[in-house]
C-alpha cells in the first residue's frame, strides 16, 4: 500500500498517511495520460478566430473591366481572392475546438497523474496550510520550509480561503486548487505538488473506484 509522509507547517514528519492502491497505484498509461493533456488544452482555446471571404469584404459589386478585348486575364470582382484586399481563401472560422472524453477516461487520467507523481517522488503532503495575514511571503516562506523551490508548483488546499487565495496571487510559479478541480495538466505540468492532508483525502475519496 502506498504510504506518504506528513509533514507539519516547519517542515518536520508529523505522521504518515496510507493510501489507496486503486488510485495512488494504478498502471500509468502514456497515450491516455496524453489524451487528457490534448483535451483540456484545446478546451482552452477560444475558437473565436475569424477572417472574411470574398462574399464578406466591401466593394467589388462591378465587374471591374469587359470580359473580353482588353488582352488582359478575365476578372468578376475586384474582392476575389487574387486581389489585393480581397477575400482570404479557406481561412479560420469561429468553432469550438471541445472535445469528448467519457467520465471513467477522465477518472482513470487523473488517477495515473496522481500515481505518476507519487512515484516520481513529487508530492508533498502537509498537515494544513494557513497563511493568517494574507501576505505572498509568509505563503513564500512557508512553501520554502516544506522545500518547495521557486519552479512550477501545484498546491491542493481542502478548500480555498481568502487569505490563501490573496497570498498566492502574486507567485507566478504557484497554482492553487482544490480537490475537485485539479486536472490532468496541472498535476503533470508542476515540478512539484503539495497537499494538504485533508484535500489529499478528499482526493482520493473522488477517485476511488
């Protein structure tokens, strides 16, 4: 069974905490792993880009010369394609990049990220996280003790607080979420991921089978 330290808010072994090996355990599976990444990326895409083909562009309601005896090429609007300022041929259109991923795909993917960082040695777990003045460098220093260092981190608090949220707005290298919110990218995106024991635990209470 996989077990974990616990750490208090020095930085000291507080306890250990077991885990399930239906969650914490399971097989890591590249493509599948891949395929969560590649959805959540693209549902991130706006897919509001968008340019004007012919039919959209101004001007260019009169043929702009005889079709035939002038020796030039024949020509039906001066919005064509081939012109200058005219419609761009086959180019983006607003859409929806969204994807479709079943739930227990879904499930399974975080299961394997989780289980891919704890075998990694990337997770971190403390007793709780309290950052009662709500400034960045108590959150900082805090972080620091545990031995996180200033590289992307992810820290999954039971339940996000005001004054946690306040402090860690302003650390760049510092995502905070909660249990039922944390995705496939960001566990596999952070260098390193601290939980708090409870959020670990709400975690794990949310994937198991």
């Amino acid at each position: 069974m996989p077990t974990v330290p616990v750490l208090d808010a020095t930085g000291k072994k507080a306890g250990t905490l077991e885990l399930k090996p239906d969650v914490f355990g399971v097989e890591i599976r590249g493509p599948l792993l891949h395929q969560a990444v590649t959805r959540e990326l693209a549902d991130r895409r706006a897919g509001t880009h968008d340019t004007r083909g012919r039919s959209e562009v101004s001007g260019g309601g009169r043929k702009p010369w005889r079709q035939k005896g002038t020796g030039r090429a024949r020509q039906g609007s001066i919005r064509a394609t081939q012109w200058k300022g005219g419609g761009k041929p086959f180019g983006p259109t607003p859409r929806s990049y969204e994807q479709d991923m079943p739930r227990e795909m879904r499930r399974e993917a975080l299961r394997a990220a989780v289980a891919a960082k704890l075998a990694a040695g990337r997770i971190s777990v403390v007793e709780a996280v309290a950052v009662p003045d709500g400034k960045t460098k108590s959150l900082v220093t805090q972080l620091g003790s545990l031995g996180v260092k200033a590289e992307p981190t992810l820290l999954v608090v039971r339940e996000l607080g005001e004054n946690v949220a306040r402090s860690a707005r302003n650390v760049s290298w510092l995502t905070v979420e909660t249990p039922l919110h944390v995705s496939v990218y960001q566990l596999l995106r952070a260098r390193q991921v601290v939980f708090e024991r409870l959020g670990l635990l709400a975690l794990e209470e949310a994937l198991g089978k």
